[in-house]
C-alpha cells in the first residue's frame, strides 16, 4: 500500500515538473527526493509512469527542472559511492537513480542543443567547488563504475563483520572483486541472483550513456564518443577488472548448466541478461575508429607547434572539445597472449554460438540463446586486434565449431530481410579467416551431418558443405544480398587452392554457379558483372593447378560442362552480336550459347554429354516462359544449363545411393528458410564496402616474382559518358547497375535502374574477355575430352563410375600450362567495415533491448527503423 501511495506521489512530482514556467529551486529536497527514495518501482515502472511526451515536455518548456533532476539523480549515485551504499535505503535508492536516467537519457541526446550538457560545468558545481569542476558526466561514469565493485551491493565482500567494518568503496581494489573466473583471474565468486540483477541495471545506464552516436547521421557518427573515451581511458581507474568481469562472464556462461530438461522453465536465470549487457557494452567499447587515431595526430602535432611557438602554453586536458585518450579495453585485448586464456575465451564462443543448434529429443527442453549477432562480432573484434588469438583458432580443428554455426545462420537467414545484417557479419568472419592458409587446409577434415539445414545431403568434406550454402545463398537468398556476392566469392578463391576432394554436390553447385554468371545476357547487363566470372575462373584453376590429383568430380563436371567455356572464349564482341544477347535473351530457348544435343539423346558416345549418375528429365521439356516486363526481366538459364531444383535432385540422389537412406536426417527436424513475418523491425545498414577497399592482394609465397595478373592490377575501363565511375577490379559498381536478384528457381532476375541504361561496347568486352583466365581449363579439356571419349565408346559406357575412375588415376603433370602464383586477397581494416560495423552494432542493441524498449519512440538518426 505504502509503495502504491510514494508511487503516486512520484507520478505527481513528474506532472509538477512539466507546468510551463514553473521552476523547481534545486534546494528543495523535500520535492527532489520524491524521485528516488521512498518507493521500489521497477525499470518497466518507470516506463510506464514517465512518458516520452512529458519527457519532452520538461526538456522544451523547462529545460531548467530536467538540468537539475539529471544533476541531482548523479549527485545521489556519488553520495552513494562516498557512503559504500551499506544499507537498504541506499541501495534502492540507487537503483531509482539508475532507472529514472535510464528513461531520461535518450531524450536529452535526442536533442542536439543538449547533446554537451553532460560534459559542461553546472553553475553550481562551480561555486562549490571554487570553479575546479569534472564533467556530469564523468561523475557518473565513475559512480557507476565504483558501483559495479561495491561490496554487498554488486559483489560479494571478502572480509566483514558488520556494515560498520565494511570497506570504503573508494579504497577498494576492484581487481579482488572480479566478477567470473577467466582470463586474469583464477577464483570463481559464488553466484547472487540478486547481485547479478543489479550489474545489468547498472550496466543498462552505461549502455544508454554510450548510445549518443544513434542520435547523430552516419556522417556525423564518426566523431569520438566521449562516453565511451572516458570509459575506456586510464582515468577510469576499474578498466581493467571492468573488461576482464564482462569477457569472463560471456566466455564462462553454460545456459544448459547440468542439462536438465526444462531447467530454463522452472527458474528464472538473471545470468543471461547479464550476460548480454556484458556482451553488448564490450561491442561498443571496443569501437576502434581510424579516424578518432588521425584526429588525435593531428591534435598531438597542432598542441606541439602551438607550444614551440608559444612557450609557457598550457595543453588542453584530454577530455576537452574533441580529444581522446587510449581505449584501453581495445589495448588490454590485443595483449592476451596465454594459450589457456584464448583456449578459454574460445570454448566460451563456440559453446554459446553452437546453442542454437542443439538437438534433442524433448522439444524445447533445452534454452536457447539469442545473442549470436553480439558473439560473432566480438568473435569479429578478437580477431581484429589480437592476431595471436586468430592463429591460435586457426590452429587446430576448433576453427569448424565456430564455421558450422555461421553457416548454419546463413543458410537459415538468406531469405530473411531483417537478417541482412548476421548475413553480412557472417561473411566478413568468413572472408576474414579465409585469408589465413590454416583456414583452406582445415575445411579438408570430414563432415557430418548434425546439424538440421534445408541442403542436399552429400558425403564430403567441410569445404562442400561451405559451397553447398554459398549456392544456396547465391541461387535462393533475397536481393539485398547481391552486394555479398564478390564477398562469398573472394572466400572459395582463398581457399580454393588447398581443397584436396570436393564432393560431386559441391562441384555441380560451382559450376552451376559460373553457368549463371556467364550467361551472355547477364554478362553484358551490368559494367562489373563479369568479376564474378573472373572469380569463378579462378577458383577452378587453383583446383586444377595445386589439387588435381584428389578433384576428379569436379574435373569430370567441368568435361561435362565444358560448352559453358566455350562459350565464354567466344562471346560475341560485334555490336550485332552484342544487340542480339541483350535484346533476343533467348534464341530458341538458348542464350547465343552453341547448340548442344539435349539430354534426351545423352550417351557415352554423345561428344556433348557424359553419363551422370542419375539422368533426370530431359530440361528441354519444361515450358517456355513467356515475355515479362522489361522492368523484371527474369533470365532463365540455358536449357542445357541446370535448373537449382534438378541440380539437387541429381546431385541428392547421387549421394543417397552412396549413404543409403538410413542416414538421411528427419525431415522435420530440418529448418528451412523463410522470409521474415510481416511486421517484423528491422534497422537499415550502411552500404557494403566494396571488395577492393576492404581486402589486399598477396602472394601465398611472396619469394616468387610473378605479376599479378591483370585482372587484380587496374580496373577494367567502362565505356560510359566522361565523368562517370569506372567500376572497379572487383566489386560491383553501385551507380547506374542493373540490380541484380536471384530468385527461386536457379534464375537470375535483373531489375533495371530507372536511370541511364548500361550500354555496352565492343572495346569493352575485348577488354576483359582477352584477360579471362581459360588457358589451364582449355589445355585440360583438349587433353581429356578426347581420353574420355574414347574411354566411352570402347567400353560403351553408360555410368559415371568407370570414368571417375579414370580421371582418379590420370594425370596432366607436364601437359598444363606453368602453375600461377596462389593470390590470396587479406581483409584489411578500412573506414568503410568501421563505419558499417557502427552501424549494426547499434542496430543490433535497438533491436534486442525491447523489455523495456530504451530507444524506442525517440528520434534516432544512425539508421531507419523498418517494417518487413
């Protein structure tokens, strides 16, 4: 009752606060203190019982009652701190301080004539303190942080008799209180539900401090939060046991515990959310800006002409306008160095990444976590700065725990559009442990189907199953990937050349892949789609040149497919020529690709066709489409070319003979992808960086003096008025494109810009058709074709098997052209990932803080807020 009644008492001190010209004397503590003593009301109480509306209200019409509130809320949290918050009262009346800014903050962000209020000097702060003034905000920033150490409060006290024998909270040494047994600490503290409730309150304000840079543009983002600087910064006298509690509380945490079924249901476990605040404040405070680095060079240079020239000048603190210390949370990182610590902080990813995909036979008897965006990009950010730790991943097979479940999320995302963004952070793990060789000879080891994803089944290696979801995301995603595409591509070409034995599956999918690319109408549409061949291409010669000895498949698939090669050797660079492939997509039902005999007629003794192990219906028997707008142009492939649903269905059936179907998995238990429900949030991204901008090109084994060929030199030149962009080596040029989208059927649907149409020229595609790397794959099929012809019509071939056999004991030692060097393209840190990466990292934190919803209904400017 007594709590029902301060509760009113405290709505009403909110409604005073809001009558226009009605100030508040700040001496009045009677009023003040309505707020936070006297009353236990909940974070989601305070939601309700503040509204935006009135928030605002106080801060347009009043704005001298909101000064004071936030003055006096920060003022109550250092008292606190100066008490040690020993008993109840004032333990909750932290709390109260801690969720009435919580709800505050955003709004006072919200508004850029407020944005400084937390780093200026109160007037009376300055009269009490003789002008010798810190920043609001630093004094909150170090009560929270005194506060997340507080003996009794957050943190179990190690010696005490009585409140009165307690130890002073400004004299403790917070590296004893260490929250989790980990990384620089041996002890493991026994667990408090209420203790751990309280650091994610606390670690909640600290979130909402750091969130200044959603309420400014992407351009704007840029600009040092000072929040987090100070955070970060060796003033901050608990940095160091801060990044050490929130790494070990993530790397420790088991949410399956002893493994009792339905454990999650019966108890309520405060870890998790402490767990995800953790998670979520290391994200952020490990922001590492390139731009914030040039800034302070060239302030540290500015500050040192200024005092050669002026002796006596005093420097200016390192919290002042624009300034910014070392982030030593992003220092303290990069120097973990021990095996046993990079062992722990790994096992503590995988095993939590790995959640999702338990399988078990009581349906939802286990927990299921949600925080897998935050993992991968701390798993991201780890690699980033501590390159010790990327190659200790990479040294041993543990590196596949955290590959399965990445794939596992692009295959079940790719057709969702609120989940473009854990698409793209997945492939930038990807990309960049691809770069590393141990990441190619890794994918070699077998895989075995555990995992429940919508694939065909193949028996094979972890580098098929890397494929096979590439294909899926390539054949089947939604269009807002088509800017990963270079990006997934990049990937199979780092890897490609230490492939030992790709499976039948993965080698139809790849050159199911270049059929689609190559097809001479989708070549011709865009200034920089044939980068994709390019990239094709290659992954096929690094197979051929360094791995052929064990890819008899793939070599067998390309003989099959070998019409594909000789179309693009002869693409058609007279204007006629070119006008007919744009214009007549298809010419009797072909894109200008020879005529071949279709599968009706395949024999072993058909010059076109080879046996396969399952022929399946003759393709030419589908019917043709009809015309379709030319604003969604909707390119079939070849009718030689293989559909996706055929490919699958010849490839499955291929490897269930293999596997017999005992070993299938239950259908049911599979998860297909599905589009997001209508409705569903989601926040927009930056643009993607561009595949040059965000690696560089290396030579595996830089002592050989090979060129890099010319495809990787310069960009190829666009024939386009003067003043338009050329596109460049190995993206894909945003302007003036035809977008390009794959729908569901293995087809590739091009929607074309409203603005100037891409024309091309003949010039152009001299250009680059010369440059495309077919040499080693002509010199094959010249040597082969006719072995395996012959092979055919001497032994009357009509199975697979004989000529697998065949190609697996060949050899083309001598007869192929002198191997290239291996080109591995390394991501290399950029602007561009940083200021994309800002980006989602906040979206992510939009997103996942719905109960209650901190940002929601205040203006943010980083990204767009949606519907599906």
């Amino acid at each position: 009752m007594g709590n029902t009644d301060s509760k009113l008492n405290f709505r009403k001190a909110i409604v005073q606060l809001t009558q226009k010209n009605q100030k508040i004397d700040n001496s009045d503590e009677q009023f003040w203190d309505q707020f936070w003593q006297g009353h236990q009301t909940t974070l989601e109480d305070v939601f309700a019982l503040v509204t935006a509306s009135e928030i605002r209200q106080i801060r347009n019409d009043n704005p001298a009652n909101l000064a004071t509130l936030c003055y006096k809320a920060v003022e109550k949290l250092a008292q606190a701190v100066d008490s040690s918050c020993r008993t109840q009262a004032d333990q909750q009346c932290v709390l109260n301080c801690v969720r009435l800014l919580v709800r505050i903050l955003p709004y006072i962000f919200e508004d850029d004539k407020w944005r400084d209020f937390f780093w200026s000097n109160l007037p009376a702060q300055e009269q009490a303190n003789h002008g010798q003034t810190v920043p609001l905000a630093q004094s909150l920033l170090n009560a929270i942080c005194d506060l997340l150490f507080c003996p009794d409060f957050t943190v179990t006290g190690t010696r005490r008799a009585g409140p009165d024998k307690a130890e002073e909270l400004a004299n403790i040494d917070s590296c004893e209180y260490i929250w989790e047994a980990g990384v620089g600490f041996a002890q493991s503290p026994p667990r408090n539900t209420h203790m751990e409730r309280r650091r994610t309150e606390l670690l909640k304000l600290l979130l909402t401090c750091f969130s200044e840079p959603m309420y400014r543009t992407p351009q704007q983002s840029e600009e040092p939060n000072k929040w987090i600087a100070y955070f970060t910064s060796a003033d901050n006298r608990h940095a160091l046991p801060l990044f050490t509690s929130f790494l070990n509380t993530v790397c420790s945490y088991d949410p399956v515990g002893f493994g009792v079924p339905y454990n999650h249901l019966l108890f309520a476990d405060t870890t998790e959310p402490l767990v995800e605040a953790c998670l979520q404040l290391l994200i952020v405070t490990l922001d590492h800006d390139m731009v914030i680095q040039q800034q302070q060079q060239q302030q540290q240079q500015q500050q040192q002409q200024q005092l050669t020239h002026a002796a006596g000048g005093v420097l200016a603190t390192p919290y002042d306008e624009g300034g910014c210390g070392d982030n030593l949370f992003i220092n303290y990182l990069s120097r973990v160095h021990r095996d046993e610590d990079f062992h722990f902080v790994l096992r503590g990813i995988t095993r939590l990444l790995n959640n999702p995909l338990v399988q078990n036979y009581l349906p939802n008897s286990t927990k299921r976590l949600h925080c897998h965006q935050e993992l991968l990009i701390l798993f991201w950010k780890i690699c980033d700065y501590n390159k010790k730790f990327l190659y200790f991943v990479l040294k041993s097979s543990d590196v596949l725990d955290i590959l399965i479940p990445i794939l596992y999320h692009l295959n079940y995302s790719r057709a969702d559009q609120s989940r473009v963004g854990l698409m793209h952070i997945g492939v930038f793990i990807l990309l960049l442990l691809s770069g590393e060789r141990n990441f190619g000879v890794r994918l070699n080891k077998a895989y075995s189907a555990t995992v429940p994803m919508d694939i065909p089944v193949f028996t094979g290696t972890h580098a098929d199953l890397l494929i096979t979801v590439f294909h899926k995301i390539i054949a089947t995603g939604h269009q807002r990937l088509q800017p990963l595409f270079d990006c997934l591509l990049t990937i199979l070409v780092n890897v490609s050349p230490y492939l030992k034995t790709l499976s039948m599956v993965a080698s139809v999918k790849l050159l199911h892949l270049l059929e689609a690319f190559s097809t001479p109408w989708f070549l011709l549409s865009a200034p920089s789609n044939h980068h994709l061949v390019f990239f094709l291409l290659e992954i096929f010669n690094n197979i051929i040149q360094y791995q052929f000895d064990g890819n008899s498949n793939l070599v067998y698939t390309i003989i099959r497919k070998r019409h594909v090669f000789h179309a693009m050797a002869n693409l058609p660079t007279d204007m006629s020529g070119i006008a007919k492939c744009l214009s007549g997509r298809k010419t009797g039902g072909k894109f200008n690709l020879p005529r071949v005999p279709q599968r009706k007629q395949a024999s072993a003794l058909n010059s076109q066709e080879l046996p396969s192990a399952q022929v399946p219906e003759d393709y030419a028997d589908e019917e043709e489409e009809e015309d379709e707008d030319v604003e969604d142009i909707d390119v079939r492939l070849d009718k030689n070319a293989v559909a996706e649903e055929d490919l699958e269905s010849e490839t499955e059936s291929h490897d269930r003979s293999q596997l017999g179907d005992t070993q299938q998995l239950d259908a049911g238990a599979v998860l297909t992808a599905q589009p997001a429900e209508p409705g569903t949030l989601k926040t927009s991204l930056l643009e993607t960086p561009d595949i040059g901008q965000m690696t560089e090109r290396e030579q595996a084994h830089p002592n050989e003096k090979t060129d890099i060929g010319p495809f990787d030199k310069s960009p190829v030149s666009s024939p386009r008025a003067e003043g338009a962009k050329s596109a460049s080596p190995t993206s894909f040029s945003r302007e003036d494109q035809t977008r390009l989208s794959v729908a569901h059927r293995g087809s590739i649907r091009m929607v074309p810009n409203d603005g100037d149409r891409w024309t091309p020229t003949p010039e152009w595609i001299v250009s680059w058709r010369s440059k495309l790397p077919l040499q080693t794959i002509m010199r094959l099929l010249q040597v082969l074709v006719p072995q395996v012809e012959k092979i055919c019509i001497d032994k009357g071939l009509t199975d697979e098997s004989e000529i697998l056999k065949f190609l697996q004991h060949g050899t083309l030692v001598g007869l192929l052209p002198v191997p290239h060097p291996i080109l591995i393209r390394k991501y290399q840190a950029n602007s561009g990932t940083t200021a994309w990466f800002r980006t989602y990292i906040w979206g992510v934190i939009y997103l996942r803080n719905v109960e209650p919803a901190i940002w929601y209904d205040t203006e943010v400017k980083l990204f767009e807020i949606q519907r599906v």
